[in-house]
C-alpha cells in the first residue's frame, strides 16, 4: 500500500518498495479468493456495551409508548379489554408494533456505534425509522381495510418518537461524560501533510465526544522528524500506514489533505485496512460547515461533496424575526416586574440611571443604541483606558473589573442586566439569537472573517455565550460565532436558547 504514487527515485528502492508491499499483501491476505477475516479489536467491546445500551432504551421506550397508546384506547382495564375481541386484536397489534418499531430503529442504523452520541443524525434517523413504520402500517391497514384507530396511532407515535429521542438522549450525556474521562475511544491514527495532521488533532483535542483518541501520527518523512503534537509520537511515514495501524491495534485511520491521497491511494489503503477492522475516515479540507449544508453526489464512483452557500435572507429570516418578537414579548411580559425592582435597587445602590445606553455596531455596520440595567459605576466609560493599560484589543473584558458595583456583579453572573436588551430584539436592533454586538472601536479592528460577524443581526445570547462565555478564549470563541454565522437555522437557535437557560443558573465564565 502507498499514499504518495511517486516511483522510487532507482531500481534497487523500486525493488525493495515492490518486495514490502507485496510482503504486506502476503501478510494481510489482500486480494485472495477469500474475503478477509476480520479480527475484533479493542473498540469492539465498547461498542457491543454502548450498542445493548440503545437497544435497552429502544425496547423500553417502545414499549411504554404501546402501552401507553393501549391504555388510553380502552377505557376500562388491560384484563378486562384482553377478553374482548377488540381489545385482544390491539394487543397483538401493539405487540406487532413494539417488535417492528424496535427492528426498524435497527434497519435504519440509529443504534450504529457510528451514530450513537451523534446527536443529530441520530435523533434524525430514529424520527425517519417512526415515520417509515407508521407510514406503512397505514398503507397495510388500508389494503386489508382494517380501520386503524386514530386515537391509538396519535398517542402512540409521537409518545414514542419523545421517549426515544428523550432515551436517547440521556444515553448521548452519559457517553459524552465517559468519553471526556478517556473512556469509549476509538484508538485513532491521523495521516497527512503536517499543517492537516496538526489542525484535525487539535479539534479532536477539542472534541473528546467524538470518540477519537489520537494515539500516533504518519508524517511525511517519518519517525525520521520530530512529532509535532505534544504527546502524540509519529509512528511512521504515510506508506506506512496499514502496517502501523495493524501494529498499534488501531480502530480508525483519519486521512487528512495531503498531496498523495488521490483516489486510488485511497482506495488501495481501504483495501489494506479490511483485515486489521481498522475504519478508513477521510477528514475532507472543510472546516466549521455544518452538515445540512453538505450534500454527497457520486460522480463516476467518486463521492462529491457539494456545499450550499449560506442563507442570509430569505423565508426563513423572515420566520427567525417573527420567532425573535413574538418570544421577546413574551419572556419581557414574564419578567416586567423583577426588572423592575432590580432597576430600583440599581438606582438605591449606585447614583444614577437605572439603564446604560451605550452605540453598538449591528448588522451590516449599522450602529445602535443597546440597552442595560446599569451594572456599573456612573463614570466607567471614561476609566476604561485605565482599566485596561490603554490597550483596547478586539475582545476587551477584564475579569476583575474595579468599575463593576456590587450588585453589578451579581446582575452580570447571572445575566440578568441583559434583560433590557429584549426592546432592542422586538425594535429589530437585534435578535434573541447571534454574535454578540460590539462597540465601533472594537468593530474598526476586524480582519475580514470577523467582519463576517456584522452580516447577521447580533444576538441576546449565541454559541459563544452557551459554550463557555468568557472562560473561552478569543480563537475558540470568533470560530463559534463564524460558524453560527455559516450555518445558522431556526432550530439551532431554540436550541442554544435552550443551553442559555441552563448556563445562566449554572454561571460559569460570566463577569
């Protein structure tokens, strides 16, 4: 097998270079009549757990769902209805659609190792596996002229559709916490040139619920250089990436951009790794697109991967603005009164207004007036350049601000002198969603990705806040507001709303 296509530059390395490879053949058994023995490496135990584990909450959640469907369809008792003839007719019905359902979640691959703690994708497939079994459950009961009841099918599906994506869930947390302590890993090797090889271990670093632990790198050159990742040893040159991984007893190899990865190098690796049941991922040079945006076409056998530009108007925009006001009102009519009382105790214990206003630059540069419960003394605008050292970077927040009163504090921890803030959102100024504004001085030091931030409205709360807020820092935090900017949708933002709950009763990084 070989990465880099490039002949030897003699006879004698072209000779040895045949006499290794056709060695590693012999070994691997490729190309023999017979299909390749796959041996069960280490990730294969914790997939079998993790795999009964759905299965568990599959059966459990389905069969509470039929149950539940069963009971409310008959009024009186379960053994009472199991004596009737259409009471007993329901519950083989319903013992018909437990096993389907659970069979179906399993037909669709909800319960793939690969899927599992996805997030996404998972609840994704378990919705479609539902939707599918009810479908044809109806065109069955339509072509043998069983008049299903509508009552049983509404309680039944979207009990179970909750149940399941509710178990699911749960199932994804615990996995995420068990990976974050090392736990669940799929032992990884990463492959490529060395800027693509650096860049895929850090976000791995970054993301241990994927599952991906980097246990050696494959560097152009070889053990010959210095690793480049602390903690992570390079184990060889990139031909040399089977032998490794069957070495090493690796469950994936992450191919990433580099100049010998063509197709048939790609596809003589696949065949290289068969036996070792080590998985071939290809990391394509794409970064911070989400993947409703990305769409695979087949063109003659090569998978195409076709990605949409953002939308930055249009019809779902114009649902986001309706969602934005109508959710402003409702949560501003919720907390009218403590707002209130917490702008008068603003006025009792710090001379001055209740409300800050300060000029904050917002969707495509257009300046406007924000509003706040005032968390600090009259004067702090003018000791900033104090507070600072006279350094105004991009990003400016100390942490121990000296111009912050005492009640400034507790209204910052827990966000609550934001509250003003939903006028701007019913105004337009902003929306409940997005990056957060900034002042012009801090807008006029924008390199051109930043600047991408202005192209949406800015938001009470965003990906930023829900993900660390402050204690992030100022790379981690731009790419997560990029990134929302790219790939903004509806149901991202209720559900980073719904983060927002959680991280403002759980306030770490806010001051």
């Amino acid at each position: 097998m070989t990465i880099d296509n490039r002949l030897p530059a003699d006879v004698d390395s072209q000779a040895a270079d045949l006499e290794r490879r056709l060695a590693v053949r012999d070994h691997l058994r490729i190309g023999s009549m017979t299909a390749p023995s796959h041996h069960r490496g280490p990730a294969a135990r914790w997939q079998d757990v993790i795999v009964r584990r759905a299965l568990f909450v599959d059966i459990a959640a389905v069969t509470a769902a039929v149950a539940f469907g069963y009971v409310l369809r008959f009024d009186r008792s379960i053994e009472a209805d199991l004596f009737e003839p259409r009471g007993g007719q329901y519950f083989l019905i319903s013992v018909v659609v437990a096993e389907a359902w659970v069979l179906a979640l399993g037909v669709v691959g909800s319960r793939s190792p690969r899927v599992l703690g996805s997030g996404r994708e998972e609840y994704l497939r378990v919705v479609r596996a539902t939707l599918a079994l009810f479908g044809l459950a109806a065109i069955i009961c339509y072509l043998v002229k069983f008049d299903l009841a509508r009552s049983y099918v509404a309680v039944t599906l979207p009990i179970g559709i909750a149940l399941v994506v509710g178990g699911r869930w749960l199932l994804a947390h615990k996995l995420h916490r068990e990976r974050a302590r090392g736990e669940f890993q799929r032992r990884t090797l990463v492959i490529g040139a060395r800027d693509a090889v650096i860049d895929l271990c850090r976000r791995v670093d970054r993301t241990h619920q994927a599952g991906f632990q980097v246990v050696g790198v494959c560097l152009p050159g070889g053990t010959a250089i210095p690793s480049p990742i602390d903690g992570v040893p390079v184990l060889g040159r990139i031909e040399d990436a089977a032998d490794v991984a069957r070495d090493h007893d690796v469950d994936a190899v992450a191919v990433t951009a580099s100049d010998g990865a063509t197709p048939q190098a790609l596809k003589q690796l696949a065949w290289d790794l068969e036996p070792t049941a080590a998985e071939l991922v290809v990391v394509p040079a794409l970064a911070d697109i989400a993947s409703p945006r990305l769409m695979i076409t087949p063109v003659d056998g090569v998978p195409v991967v076709q990605v949409s530009p953002p939308g930055y108007t249009g019809t779902q925009h114009a649902i986001k603005r309706i969602f934005d006001v109508v959710v402003a009102t409702l949560i501003l009519l919720t907390v009218a009164v403590p707002m209130l009382v917490l702008a008068c105790l603003v006025c009792l214990t710090s001379p001055g207004p209740a409300m800050f206003r300060q000029q904050r630059i917002g969707q495509h540069g257009k300046p406007f007036t924000l509003f706040k419960l005032r968390s600090m003394r009259l004067d702090a605008e003018a000791e900033l350049a104090t507070v600072l050292g006279g350094d105004v970077g991009v990003f400016y927040k100390p942490k121990a601000d000296p111009r912050v009163t005492r009640l400034g504090r507790f209204l910052r921890k827990y966000s609550l002198d934001e509250f003003p803030q939903l006028l701007n959102v019913i105004k337009g100024d902003m929306s409940l969603v997005g990056p957060r504004p900034q002042v012009e001085l801090e807008v006029a030091q924008y390199d051109d990705a930043l600047r991408r931030r202005l192209f949406v409205k800015p938001g009470l709360t965003g990906l930023w806040q829900v993900s660390g807020r402050n204690d992030l820092s100022i790379d981690q935090g731009t790419r997560l507001d990029l990134y929302y900017v790219e790939n903004w949708s509806l149901l991202g933002d209720i559900g980073i709303m719904l983060r927002t709950a959680r991280a403002v009763f759980a306030p770490s990084g806010a001051y």
